[in-house]
C-alpha cells in the first residue's frame, strides 16, 4: 500500500469471505450501554458459545478492516509510519478523524496509541529518537511540512495528558496563559471572558470562580484535569486529543469527565486514547483497534464491540488478549 488511494480501497473491501454476524440472537448484539456495565469475561463466555465464534474472522494485519474514512473528516492521516530508531511503532496507518465525533483509540500497551495521537499534533517532534512519515492533513492542510509552526498547530490541535499537569501558576493564568502567547485577546476584559467561558465549556466554572488567583495544583485531580481542558479550550482548537484522561482519576472524577466529553463533541473533534473499553464504549461514536503498530480495525463503536470482523479485535475485545 503505496498510496492513499490503495488503502482506502483495501480498508474499504471487507477482508474475510464471511460477512460480519447478524444474527439478533448473538449476545455479540447487546448495545454498546450493555457492555458498559457488563464485564468483559462475561462475555466472552457467552461468545465461547455463539455462533458468532464459529464465524471465520479474517487475521490478516495487512490492511485495515473496516472503513477508515469519515465523510466529514477534520484530519486525514494516510500511509503514516513512525519509528523510534529503529524500533517500528506504527505501520502504514490511515485513518480519518472525523468532524463532532469522539474517536477512541484502543489495544493491548505498546500497540501505538500514544504514539498515533502524537502525530495528530507533532508532538513527536519533541521525541529525538522518533521519525514520523505519511501525510496528515488538517482541514486539507498538511502538517507534516517541515515549515508548518507547530506553536499554532498544537493550539489547533490541543492535548490533554493522562495525569492531569496544570502550570504552577494560578487557576486563572493556567487559562489565560495560551490566549496571551497567542494574542487572541486586547484586555484584560476580553481576556476575563475568556477565561470564564473556557472554565464554563469544562464544566468547572462553578466549582473555582471564587477561587481564580488559588493555584491550579490546589484542585481536586478531576478539576485538575478540567482544568488542563479548559487551558486546551481557550485557544480555540479544532481538535482535542487526550492520552488516557481518566487513569489517574476516581469513577465519579471519571464520570465527570465523559460527559464533559460528550458535551464538547458538539464543537470539538475528539480522539481519545483509554484503555477501558467500557469507557471508549460510552463516549465514543468510532473506534479503532491498534494492535503491535498496526491499525487492525475501525468502525462504528457499536460494530467494534459487539460486530468485530478482526480475529484481533474480537480476541481483544472479549478479553482473550490484552
Ligand atoms: N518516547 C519513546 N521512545 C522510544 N520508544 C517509544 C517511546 N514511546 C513509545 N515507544 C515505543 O513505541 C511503541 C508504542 O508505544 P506507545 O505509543 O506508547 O503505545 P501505547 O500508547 O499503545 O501503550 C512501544 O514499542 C514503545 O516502547
Ligand atoms: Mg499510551
């Protein structure tokens, strides 16, 4: 696969002879809700014993199963390959990210998730051992060029880690912290707005308007992590890419955090790494599954987890690997 038009038609043709299991008597029908509150050894149990196991799935990790395309796409990242020296992280990746969707990124540790996100803002460019190769493109613009300024890029393309790291520095000028570098404000009035508004879109306005000029490191680890959203909100991205939000977080900090990530679809593109597949079955509307650097499969959520096509994917997905 040398360009990008033979990957997406190899994603797009269907790799295994058999098509993806219908049957509305499979357990592998319950809805991505089920999952969420169902463990995963469960069903795999269940799966043991369905049809849908007898089903032959393709194991080929050639091409992507699944469509990689998105009609709306805010990026398109085609053929991407990266290496640190010469250990091949990611391999032949394409994959579009779709405009108001949350994209979950998920698979075993090591299999390239962080490694992919990275590339969605150059981040590593920051990593001396890594090479990035492949286009990727934002809004048709690519920012692979070695002449794009990755200073607005990565406003654009803002990143929220997994433990939660505001600057030493107070509630208030971890938010107005970007806008000022970026002189996306005249005064200190605009720049108040700002603030506020960015600490209302991450839901934590209420919880700190009292306490701006306290230090961010002073919250809670979920308002922390609000707050590190609210400072990726203020420069106005496009897109938000986050690292495994929630590990460093306890279930209600988390609980917080997936609806604030279901509200910011709305004006926000998100790709989510998260190594809980309950959670990427909650916040997310498309799914890709990476195994050892490659992207073995992508669809709908609901397909993902409950139609895999993968013998990867169905194996991680039931629990037998990973
Ligand atoms: N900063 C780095 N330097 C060298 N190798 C790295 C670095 N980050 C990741 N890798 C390697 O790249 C591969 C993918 O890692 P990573 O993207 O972190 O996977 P995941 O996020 O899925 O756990 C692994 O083999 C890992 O050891
Ligand atoms: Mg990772």
């Amino acid at each position: 696969m040398n360009n990008s038009n033979e990957v997406a038609t190899a994603a797009k043709t269907p790799v295994a002879d058999t098509p993806p299991v219908q049957s509305s008597e499979s357990p592998m029908n319950m809805t991505a809700d089920a999952i969420a509150v169902k463990p995963v050894d469960v069903k795999a149990a269940e799966l043991d014993n369905s049809q849908a196991a007898n089903t032959a799935k393709t194991t080929n990790t050639d091409a992507t199963v699944g469509e990689i395309r998105s009609p709306n796409p805010s990026m398109v990242c085609r053929d991407i390959n990266v290496w640190y020296s010469d250990n091949h992280a990611i391999k032949n990746v394409s994959l579009d990210i779709g405009r108001n969707e949350v994209i979950s990124m998920i698979g075993p540790s090591g299999c390239g998730k962080s490694t992919f996100l990275r590339c969605l803002n150059r981040m590593n460019d920051t990593i001396p051992t890594a090479r990035v190769e492949g286009s990727i493109k934002l809004d048709g613009e690519e920012i692979q060029d070695r002449g794009i300024d990755v200073v607005p890029l990565r406003a654009r393309v803002g990143m929220v880690f997994q433990k939660p790291n505001p600057f030493p520095k107070s509630i208030y000028e971890n938010i107005a912290y970007g806008p000022r570098i970026h002189g996306l404000t005249n005064n200190r009035a605009e720049l108040d707005e700002l603030v506020e508004t960015s600490l209302q879109r991450a839901g934590l306005w209420k919880e700190v308007k009292d306490r701006l000029e306290a230090p961010g490191t002073s919250l809670s680890g979920g308002q922390q992590q609000r707050l590190c959203i609210a400072r990726a909100i203020s420069v106005s991205p496009e897109v938000i890419l986050m690292d495994e939000p929630c590990s460093a977080l306890d279930p209600i900090a988390t609980a917080a955090i997936e609806q604030l990530i279901d509200e910011l679809r709305q004006q926000y593109t998100i790709a989510i790494v998260t190594h809980s597949m309950q959670q990427a079955a909650r916040v997310s509307q498309r799914t890709a599954y990476f195994h050892l650097g490659d992207l073995i499969e992508v669809g709908s959520t609901d397909d993902v987890f409950n139609r895999p096509r993968h013998k990867l994917t169905e194996d991680y997905i039931t629990g037998r690997f990973g």
